[in-house]
C-alpha cells in the first residue's frame, strides 16, 4: 500500500490569502493613523482659512493661519525665552511629582496607618482649584519661581500618587502568598512582585501628570499675572490680548498645543519601550 503524497509546503515567501489579507489590514491601520489625523488637520486649516477670507475677519479679532504663521516665525525671538521658562516649570513640577508621588505610594502600601492619615489630604489638594489657592501661595511664597513651581506640582501630584499606589496594591494576591510562603521579605516582595506590577500603572498615571503639569504652568502664570524675563508664555498671551495683537496670541496657544503633544508623545514612547515586551496593553498580538 502506497502513501499518499504529502501536501506540498508553500514556498518561501509567499502568503495564503489570509495571512496575506491581514498584512493589508495592518498596513491600512499604520497609514491610516498618521493619514486621517493629517487629513483632519489639513481639512481644519482650510476651513479656518476660508472662514476668515470669506467675511474679511479682521487681524485683531482672529487671524488667518497664514499670518499666524507668519507671526510664530517673526515673533519667535521673544516667545522662545518664555517658552523656555513654561518647559523649565512644566518638567521640574513633572519631576517632583514622580519622586513625591511615587515615594509616598511605596510609604502607602508599606504602612496602611500612613496611607489613612495622609491620602485624604492627598484628595483635598486634588479637588480644591488651582486658581483658587494660587494666589495665596504667591501671597506666602516669596520666590516667583518656586510659587509657579508649587501650584503646576499640586496639579500633576495626584495622578501618580493614586495610580501607582493602585498598581502597587493590585500585584496578584496567589504571588504574594506564594511569597510570604518562601518568607520573602518586605523588600523582595516590593522589588520582584510589588514595583513590575505597578509599572503598567505608574506609566499610565505619567502620561496624564505630564499634560497636568504643563496646565498647572499655565495656570499659574496666568494666577501670578507678572511680567519680566522670567515670564512664561501664559504672560505673552495676556499682554498680546491687552494690546490686541492676536496673531501673537495664537502663536503662543500653538507653542502649548504642541508642546503638550509632544510631552504626550514623549510618555507614550516611554510606556511603549518598557511594556512591549511582557504586557498585554503594549504587546502587538495577531488580528
């Protein structure tokens, strides 16, 4: 009795209609999530443009994109040394709240006596407003700088602090069992168990403290109201409103816009280079 022959393997290199199928679908979702939100963008521009040549709005009550343009480019001089000041606050409150967020989120789940007698106030410096309590830190702090510093920490604290202290209370109870089992101590458990379930979390708290803290900035510009060299772009934006040079105006606005984008970018990045590996939120898996 003769075996029947085996079915032949496909060649090197070519697809089934499948596999091949699915590539095309990977493909169109790559070039799709650069194309729409460009297309999008594009679309955005032309209608801001038209809208302004088709009933001859005036420069002073909204310019073209044209001039706005024009005036990022021009005026960039004197808007990049507040941009400056803006950046320098933004990630020095970013920084402070991952050392301080973090640091007390281990204190938290290391001690629940801590954690009761101090996250309450944690909550109470997250509901209550900024603009509300900035003027009297600005009253009671003397430097300028470490006032705007305060009130932008005040706002991306919170973030960090509440989701990383969930990450680090949501490792798998069957692992810590197996653990205290092993009498791992306090420190393993936080290091091998606690810390790399927590990451995941961590991140996803960055990634909104990072906009937070650009906001808490610009708020609190805004809130200290002073001008000089030190001033950040939320002062720029209130003297081009005060002398009516809106074109000035927009351009500041465009250089927040896009400095959050690219803060948002930059913590996405992040996310994805540390996860891709070994989580589920990063992992590509097949459609």
């Amino acid at each position: 009795m003769t075996a029947e022959p085996a079915a032949a393997a496909p060649a090197p290199g070519i697809l089934d209609a499948e596999e091949a199928q699915r590539l095309r679908a990977r493909r169109r979702a790559a070039i799709g999530r650069w194309l729409l939100p460009a297309a999008i963008f594009v679309a955005v521009i032309g209608l801001w443009h038209w809208v302004v040549a088709a009933n001859q709005i005036p420069h002073y009550i909204l310019p073209g994109p044209g001039l706005v343009a024009e005036t990022l480019v021009k005026d960039f001089g004197t808007l990049a040394p507040s941009w400056g000041v803006t950046l320098a606050i933004t990630f020095m409150a970013l920084a402070l709240a991952v050392v301080f967020g973090g640091g007390l989120a281990i204190l938290f789940t290391q001690s629940k006596w801590i954690e009761m007698s101090f996250f309450p106030y944690a909550v109470v410096l997250q509901v209550t407003p900024i603009v509300a309590i900035a003027p009297l830190i600005f009253i009671y702090v003397e430097s300028k700088l470490v006032g705007l510093l305060l009130c932008a920490w005040i706002v991306a604290f919170f973030p960090v602090l509440s989701n990383t202290t969930l990450g680090l209370n949501s490792a798998d109870h069957n692992l810590r069992d197996l653990m205290t089992i092993y009498r791992a101590s306090r420190w393993q458990r936080l290091r091998y168990l606690q810390l790399p379930a927590a990451l995941p979390y961590f991140l996803g708290g960055l990634r909104i403290a990072g906009g937070l803290s650009l906001i808490g900035a610009v708020v609190a510009e805004f809130v200290a109201g002073s001008g000089g060299i030190g001033s950040g772009l939320a002062f720029r934006i209130l003297e081009a409103s005060y002398r009516l040079n809106i074109p000035r105006l927009f351009a500041a606005l465009i250089l927040i816009i896009v400095t959050g984008i690219a803060i948002y970018l930059a913590l996405s990045w992040l996310s994805w280079l540390l996860l891709h590996r070994w989580h589920e939120s990063a992992v590509k898996r097949e459609a």
